[in-house]
C-alpha cells in the first residue's frame, strides 16, 4: 500500500543511465542533501557556520537538523519536491540554512540577487514559476518586503502573519516567508516555519534522500542581465557536487582544516560553492563577516577568527 508520503511528494522514480570516462577519480553520485548529511556524519561537532555579524555559530550536525526541521516545515506548508523555492537576501545564516533545507527537501533553489529591483524580482519569479519566496527583511537600506508588497499589492489586505497569496502578477506564488522577527502582512516567519516542523513530515524529510536523484534539479541561477533579461540556468545536484569537489581539488583547498572568510553572495556561483557546497565537501568552516562586501569588517573577522 502506498503512503500517505508518495502522495505529497510525486519524485520521479526514473533512475537516468549514462556513459561517461572517468578520470583519476570517479564521479560522485550524490545529492546536495546526502552531502550536508554526509558532512554531519564527518565533522558532526565541528563548526561549520559562523556569522560574526549575527553571533550565530552552527555546527555541521546542527545545519543538518535545522535545515530538516526548515525542509519539513516547507513541505507542511504543501511544497513539494520540483518546486521551485527562490531565496533573496544578502549573505545570513537564514540564507544558508534555507538553502540546504531547499535540497533536504528536493525543492529547486532559486538564488535570486539581492540587488533586484522590482521589475528585475518580478521577472525572475515569473520566469521560473516560483511556489514560494524566502526573503531578507531589508537589503542595505530597502526593505525586501516592501518591494514584494508593490509587486504583490493584495498582501495589503492580508492579515498579519502567514496566509496563502493570491496574486495577479504572481499566479504561481502561494507563500511568502521573512527572515525577520516581525510579523508582516500575508508572509510567514522564516523562525515559525522551522518550530512548527512535525516529527512525521521530519520523518519525510529523511524519505526523501533515497529518492531525489542526483540528476534532478537543484539550483537555478541567473546570468548578469548586461546583455538583456537575466536568464535562467538550471544545474542538477550531480553538477554542482562534482564541480564543488574538483573545483576545490585543483585550487589545493581539499587539505585546509581550517577557516574560510567568504564575502560573495551566497546568489552567485563563487559564493555558492565555496560558502556551502565546498565545505560541506571538506569541513572547513565558513565565517560570514557581513551581509555584503565589506572591507573593514572582512578584514576584522579574518584577525578574530583567524
């Protein structure tokens, strides 16, 4: 008898087969939620996050378990694996977790930049059809939602607090989510989708690392926009494991037990790959200096952490 679980979550059970040359090393065949719980098993008590400007340290074994718990809160609010989840803000430990909860729970991560004005917001969501939108409270001086709220002028007649959204020039967004302590009208706290996570749908979350497959889809990713709209570039968990493990190997980082001050963003490739995918590869801890490029405080972290 089938579960209740396969209903929720239709992943498609085809394995894909092909041929390729392996070279020195064979190719690995692992999701990027294998490999966050791979590293948890690894270097469970080693610190794997630390953000100076928030004063959040993370362990390996915690971004594991609040990444599950932010996975099964997203599939409670009825995501469902090949959704598409955007994430938009600037570098915080919220964006990180939110982005290994997308792959827990086999949801295409959206990385949207933070710099996005409304029409450029607006265009990246519709293009990629996205369910549900993790956004930063404010970015430098903006406030994030208050750019969701002209796109989304019905928000205004929400209450406060999570509701599913009903909009006209966003017909497949249904959830809003804020990384705040506030309570904004019409979005949820991303903190109350993480405490409502249930043991059964926690339980999914696990379910689900046997059958997401590493050629489906993770990542979606924009180009720069300077030669027209940004495009959409879809990456599967199969590519971006690999080129993290050999993109590291042959810049001679795959020996460094130690610290890695990141000042990209997390949206872009460089960030993405060595401030989450390459240490969970090799263990070594991301330090976050700031939410966006500062030379002051990037080099202030690099001295405290050292």
């Amino acid at each position: 008898m089938p579960t209740l679980y396969f209903f929720r979550s239709p992943i498609s059970m085809y394995k894909p087969s092909y041929l390729h040359r392996p070279g020195a090393e064979p190719l690995f065949a692992l999701t990027l939620g294998q490999l966050a719980q791979k590293a948890a098993e690894e270097w469970g008590e080693k610190e794997a996050l630390v953000s100076v400007y928030e004063e959040q340290h993370y362990t390996f074994r915690e971004v594991l378990e609040e990444a599950d718990r932010l996975a099964a809160g997203l599939l409670q609010l009825g995501l469902k694996p090949g959704d598409r989840l955007g994430i938009w803000g600037p570098n915080s430990s919220d964006w990180y977790i939110s982005r290994v909860a997308a792959a827990r729970a086999g949801l295409i991560a959206v990385q949207i930049d933070p710099a996005y004005q409304p029409p450029e917001l607006l265009h990246a969501l519709v293009k990629v059809e996205a369910k549900a939108l993790i956004c930063a409270e404010q970015f430098k001086c903006s406030s994030c939602y208050e750019t969701v709220q002209a796109l989304i002028p019905e928000l205004n007649k929400s209450a406060e607090g999570g509701t599913e959204i009903t909009s006209s020039k966003l017909p497949a967004l249904k959830t809003l989510i804020v990384m705040s302590n506030k309570q904004y009208r019409g979005a949820y706290r991303l903190k109350d989708i993480i405490s409502s996570a249930s043991t059964e749908y926690i339980k999914e979350v696990n379910q689900l690392q046997t059958l997401i497959q590493p050629d489906d889809g993770c990542t979606i990713q924009f180009s720069s926009g300077t030669t027209g709209n940004p495009k959409a570039v879809l990456q599967s968990h199969h590519a971006m494991v690999n080129v993290s493990y050999f993109f590291t190997k042959n810049l001679e980082f795959d020996t460094m037990d130690g610290r890695f001050c990141v000042v990209t963003q997390f949206c872009h490739g460089v960030g993405t790959y060595f401030g989450i995918i390459c240490s969970l590869q090799f263990g070594y801890t991301v330090i976050l200096p700031s939410p966006i490029f500062d030379a002051k405080k990037s080099l202030e972290a690099i001295i405290r952490e050292r």
